[in-house]
C-alpha cells in the first residue's frame, strides 16, 4: 500500500493589493481588508507595485487601495504612475486618504481613481467602496446620432452682470437622515420660486454644496464645470463675475452651481469661504436655495448664521427622531440659532391616515418641536422626474408632491414680497 501526502491546499488566489509607503500605519485598513477578502490580498510598496501590476500574477487583482497621507504629497508623482499603470491594466483604483489636501486628491481622482475614502476609515466604508467597484457597468443604451455642436443646446451661464444690486433670502436644505428628499425638496422648491410669475419672476439661484454626493446636476440634467473645482480651491480669489460664470441656467430661468465633477472632501472649504460664496450669491439674487450635506461640517454653521429659514427633512421614522434630537443638543450647546430650523416631514400621512397623523403628532410631543410643512408622498413620478432631469413641474405637474411645494414656495414669495413693501 503506498502512502499518499496529503495534498497542500491551494492558496487562495490575491484579488487585492494595498500600496502606501507603509501598511503599518493604516493599522483599521488591514483590519477591514482582513474582514472584507480574508487572505486573498497583499501589501505592496509605491516601489514594487508598478513591477507587480507589469506581471502576469495581476492579471486575477479587482482592486488597489493606495493609502497616502501628507507625507506622501512630495512624492505624488510616483503616486499618481501607479493609478495610471492600474487602470491600464483594467484594475480598479480606492484611495485611502489621510488628511491628504484636497487638490492632490483632486489630481489622483482626475487621474481615474474609481472611488476614495477618508482615514480613519468609518464603519463598513471600505465595503461600501468595494460592494460600488464590484457593481457591472450599466448597459450603453442607444443613443441619438451627435449633434453638431453649434446645434446643441447648452446651459449657458447667467447672462446678465454681477450688481450686487440684491438682498437674497438664503434658504438651506438639510436632510436629516439619507433618503429623505431634500435634494429633491431643494430642486422643485428653488424652480417653483424661479417659475412663479411669467412676468417678474424673482432672480433664484441653487447652490449643490455637497462635494461628494451632490445630485443637484443629475436632477436637472445639467454637466459639472470644471470650473467649480477652481472656484473653491480659492474663493478669496473669485469676484461676482467668475462666480456667475461657474454657474449653468436650467431652461433659462433657474440658475445653478453644481457640485464638483470629482468626489471631493467636505473640508475643501472653510467658513470664511463658505461666507464669500453665499454672499455673492445672495447679492445677485432674490433667492438662494442651498443643498447642504448631510453630514455636519465646519462650515454649516456660517450657513445656518446666514439663513434665513433653515429647512430640516425628515420621516416618520426612529432614524430621523434619533439625529434631530442630536442636531438640536449640539445646536443648543453651542448657542447656535436653533430656531430657525422649520421641519419639513417628507412622505407624510395621508388625511384619511389616523393612526399616522397621531404618530407624527407624538413624534413632534417628544422631541419638542414644531413640524410645519407636511409634504405627501409623490410615488414612482418623483424618482422618474429625477431620472428625466426635470422638476416636478416640468415633468409631473398634477403630482400631489409638486402642488405642495408649490404652494410653500408662493406663501414663501408672497411673505418676502410683504417684508419688502413694509421696509419701503
């Protein structure tokens, strides 16, 4: 009888490297490569990683997740190499940055990093970076032959000059927990304001500040300018002028500035400089509708100092309960003007709905605020007038959604018009 070795197992075949100067100091992200691909990656030096990704073994790689922190930003060209040896190789780019500034990220990203996220790494981000790398592409569908470009129809930037002539109402939308509409709020509120009179429509400009998930753009099919980036690397260099021509008009009567193209970081900007961009946005117009992020950032409260009503989204649910009472501790703590938040509840109860209605009601008993503004649920029509790039109004005026923020947006316009006439 002959003795047989067992056999070795096969060693698991590497999906993933990680690349940095040193792995050692990106301690969370070995933990969570551990967590999300067991042994099936490695570590590889800025060095040593272009030799690898040249050899036959990358052919198996999905991924790279190159860690930079500041001291790699001398050393950005090799960086930047590396990301254009992987994604000619078909191999997908993370970035883990830490406390990297914002306009090196910004050259990594534009040289086709797929994805980036913040060191320390927050709870399941790196999976969520991986669960959108791993998605396929979308299907190419079919398209129109090219127009000619002097037959295309661009959105123009605003054609008339920077006065400074105007006392804008400033009016942010925060949502207070994700899916709850404000971004969705903000676009139908800023065109219903844009649209309400055919002869002296107020001038309404719509500010997408958030860096990295903005779809102010996507909702009103609108490209993102390059220029947007410039305007925030330096806004104590940008006049009226530059800042009006950063912006796009949406079927000549909105007026918007988008969010960057590339994912930037919500720190790119300062609270000075948040105060110089809503300045002149509010000096140019009679309305300044701000989507602002929905985390809580240096800068939100130069904005929430500067508002005029500040506008909290929320459902009937424990999630959105659980960060107003946050919001509103921090808010109060710091003797900020809390009371100009105006809650906003997005898919509200329906009339007939008893049991809801009183929900709501005791919701509100509990966490000692008023809910002002109920908002009814506009079904599919909603997600398909996003996905067309129109407003409500444009897309699905009969939606009981569009009547409803229309009818805010004239008592809004009606109550300015009345502060305007008593101040005269």
């Amino acid at each position: 009888m002959t003795s047989v070795a067992p056999l070795q197992p096969e060693p698991a075949p590497i999906v993933a490297c990680t690349i940095s100067r040193d792995v050692q100091n990106f301690d969370l992200l070995i933990d969570d490569m551990e967590n999300e691909l067991g042994e099936s990656w490695g570590d590889l030096s800025f060095d040593d990683a272009p030799i690898f990704l040249g050899q036959p073994e990358a052919a198996n790689l999905e991924f790279v997740a190159i860690a930079v922190d500041t001291k790699d930003e001398a050393d950005l060209t090799r960086i930047a190499e590396i990301v254009r040896v992987a994604k000619a190789r078909g191999v997908k780019v993370v970035l883990i940055a830490d406390q990297l500034s914002p306009i090196a990220l910004h050259q990594l990203l534009r040289l086709g990093a797929d994805d980036f996220v913040p060191y320390p790494l927050p709870e399941g981000a790196l999976h969520d970076a991986i669960f959108r790398m791993r998605q396929p592409a979308p299907v190419a569908a079919a398209v129109a032959p090219p127009v000619a470009q002097d037959e295309e129809e661009k959105p123009s930037a605003p054609k008339f000059k920077a006065k400074g002539d105007r006392d804008g109402v400033v009016l942010p939308v925060h949502g207070m927990a994700g899916g709850t509409g404000s971004s969705t709020f903000a676009v139908n509120l800023a065109w219903e304001l844009a649209t309400i009179s055919k002869t002296d429509a107020p001038r309404v400009c719509l500010l997408d500040l958030d860096f990295q998930y903005g779809s102010v753009a996507t909702y009103l099919d609108l490209p993102r300018k390059e220029m947007i980036f410039e305007i925030l690397s330096d806004t104590a260099a940008v006049d009226s002028d530059a800042f009006l021509q950063s912006m796009q008009t949406f079927n000549d009567r909105l007026h918007v500035f988008t969010a960057p193209g590339d994912m930037l970081p919500l720190d790119i900007i300062g609270p000075d400089d948040i105060n110089r961009i809503v300045e002149m946005a509010a000096t140019n117009f009679d309305y300044v509708i701000i989507d602002m992020p929905k985390t809580i950032v240096s800068w939100t409260e130069a904005v929430l100092n500067r508002a005029h009503v500040y506008f909290a989204l929320l459902e009937l649910d424990l999630r959105s309960a659980q960060n107003i009472l946050r919001l509103t501790r921090a808010l109060k703590a710091e003797a900020l003007p809390h009371e100009k938040l105006r809650y906003v509840m997005n898919r509200a109860p329906k009339f007939t709905d008893l049991s809801g209605k009183s929900r709501v009601k005791r919701l509100a008993e509990s966490l000692e605020i008023g809910i002002e503004i109920h908002l009814p649920d506009g079904g599919i029509q909603v997600t398909q007038s996003n996905d067309h790039g129109l407003p409500l109004a444009e897309n699905s005026a009969k939606n009981p959604l569009r009547r409803e923020i229309q009818k805010l947006a004239k008592s809004l316009h009606d109550l300015n018009k009345g502060v305007e006439a008593a101040k005269s």
